[in-house]
C-alpha cells in the first residue's frame, strides 16, 4: 500500500545504482550500498554461513561506530566520498564481529559501472550487464547473478517523500544465485542487495529476507515507535504467486536457555493468513553514537541475526489449501532488529 508521493518502478540497474549525480544530500542524509550473501556451510548445512558487507557515507561531521571515531568532510566531488567500509562474517561457526570497519574513500567510477574503497584490504562492487562482482582483499569474491526472473526479483526502485524534502529512496534485489570463492574454496548460494539514500529520522525497526531452496522469499518490515507500528507488511513469493499481508505482528522471544532469540511473525489478509517462526543462530551488531545538534548524546543499535525459520504455514482461509515449510526446502535469512 503506497502513500501519496511513494514511487516504484523497474529499473535497469547497471544504470542506476552508480548514477547519484542528483542525488540531494542535506544534512543529516545517509547512503548506503548493501551486500548479504547466504553460502553453503557443508560442516553444519543448518547454519549456513553469511556475510554482510555495505559502503556507507553521511552528511554529519562526526559519527562513532563500535567506538571507531569517523571524521567526514562534506566533499562537492560525487566521484570521491568520504565514508566508511563494514562488514560481519559469519563462518559457519564464528561470527567475526567487525570483520572490516574502516574510515576510507569510496570511489564511484559511473562509466565504469564500479564502487571501491581504498581500505587496507581492498574492496569493491562492479555490474557488468547482470553480472555483480564483489571483491574483499584477496580471499573473498562473490559473483551474483540473477536465477529465475520474476516480478519478484526484478531490480526496483522505489521512493517516498515525507514532508519537504525528507524522504528515502531504495534500490532492491530481493534474491540473486551466488557463486565465487572464499579462502579459495568454492561456494554457491544466494543473496541479496539494496542502495539506500535516507534523509528523514529512522525510527526502530524489525526487517527479514529469506530465501528458500525452491526459489521462494519471503520478506518482513514494520518499522515501530513508542510501541506503534509506523508500517507493517510481508510479502512471500512461494516459487509461483506473491502474497502480500498489511496486518501483521512480530514478536521477540528470549527464551531461558537459549543463547539467541526466536521471532514469531504473523501475518493476515482478506484470503489468507501466514504464521512462522525464525530462529536466529548468531548475532553481530553496530552502535552508533553521535551527538544531535552538537551537544545531546544519541546512539542507536542496529542488531543483525544470521537465521533459518523452523516453522511456516501459508494457509487460503476459503478453500483451506496450505503452504508449509516442507514445500519450500530449507531457509536461509538474515533478521534484523533495530533497537
């Protein structure tokens, strides 16, 4: 459901996600490019490994992120950005906490159709027609490229204005088929991307992809303040259909005795009614601080949840037809909660 002044369209998007020369980027704005990537874990197939790596800039002065003090200077030169490079990784057993968190400059080369960062390990995203290739340092390179084509998984873009000038805009991938080399081993699995240009406050949220061996996905996003829920919706693709719920309610679990939680999730529409249950098995996460209008202290946490869903039921309330996880193969996810 769109409000008035939301946008969404398909994109090309070799072109469009480098093009940032019209970008606004008042003060407060913050962008990101967004890489998770869902691989094979052959020790333990029911903790696939996952890596999380984005490129990130903000028009602030100062910005402390796991108590790395970055300094940034507003540059005219849409070519050079003065940002930031971070990333998790969770290797099918531990998870490598900062695993890159590093001031740098972020080249865009438009023409080029390429982002990189002059980090001590080097890394960067390069679009060659649907082929995205994704470098850190020497051990780890990532090829994503799309599967099956549907509405789906189509490239979109989509805006939506506030009041003024304050608003986002987002480019997504909801899923693209992995393959690369990690430490020089061979992998193969999924992913997922998004560039997003903010520049409204954000408030909490709770977001989830998931990607299932069939070819379905299925994605979760209510935003919340104070209790409230500002947005609420899912939307799950099963391998054929898309099913889209706007009344929805997620839970947090923290279980005595288990290390991680577990989220419940549900959701219902005039036909059907979806219910799943998602298990987290690791966690990293980012602090930021930094102080609102030079003086008053702000910090926000942004935790993220390597995860499968143990548990699914897709159920059509007028013929009874159900949709269960044995349908769908085993699940990968990453769910975040932003606190």
């Amino acid at each position: 459901m769109m409000k008035p002044g939301s946008k969404i369209n398909l994109i090309d998007l070799e072109k469009k996600v480098f093009d940032i020369k019209k970008e606004p980027v008042p003060r407060g704005a913050w962008w990101w490019w967004f890489w998770l990537f869902f691989f094979d874990n052959p020790d333990n197939p029911e903790k696939p490994r996952q890596l999380m790596i984005l490129w990130s800039t903000k028009n602030v002065k100062e910005i402390n992120c796991n108590d790395l003090k970055i300094k940034l200077t507003r540059n005219h030169n849409r070519n050079t950005l003065d940002g930031a490079v971070a990333a998790w990784y969770f290797d099918g057993e531990k998870m490598h906490h900062n695993f890159i968190l590093e001031q740098c400059n972020i080249n865009i080369n438009e023409e080029d159709k390429k982002l990189s960062s002059d980090s001590a390990a080097p890394t960067s995203f390069s679009i060659d027609k649907t082929k995205n290739t994704i470098k850190i340092g020497n051990n780890f390179e990532f090829i994503a490229e799309p599967g099956n084509k549907n509405e789906f998984t189509v490239p979109t873009y989509h805006s939506n204005t506030y009041i003024f000038d304050k608003g986002y805009s987002i480019i997504r991938l909801n899923h693209l088929n992995l393959r690369g080399k990690v430490n020089n081993e061979s992998i193969q699995g999924s992913a997922y991307f998004q560039r997003v240009f903010v520049n409204a406050p954000s408030p909490p949220w709770y977001w989830g992809i998931f990607h299932f061996e069939n070819g379905g996905i299925l994605t979760y996003f209510n935003p919340h303040l104070l209790g409230i829920s500002v947005k609420k919706d899912i939307s799950f693709f099963d391998g054929k259909k898309i099913h889209e719920f706007f009344d929805i309610n997620v839970k947090r679990i923290d279980a005595n005795g288990k290390e991680m939680p577990t989220f419940t999730v549900s959701g219902e529409n005039e036909n059907e009614k979806i219910n799943f249950t998602v298990d987290s098995y690791s966690q990293s996460s980012w602090t930021f601080r930094k102080k609102t209008l030079g003086a008053i202290p702000n910090k926000l946490i942004y935790n993220e949840y390597p995860a499968v869903i143990s548990d699914l039921r897709l159920i059509n309330k007028e013929t009874g037809e159900k949709i269960g996880l044995e349908d769908l193969g085993r699940s990968v996810k990453n769910s975040v909660i932003n606190l």
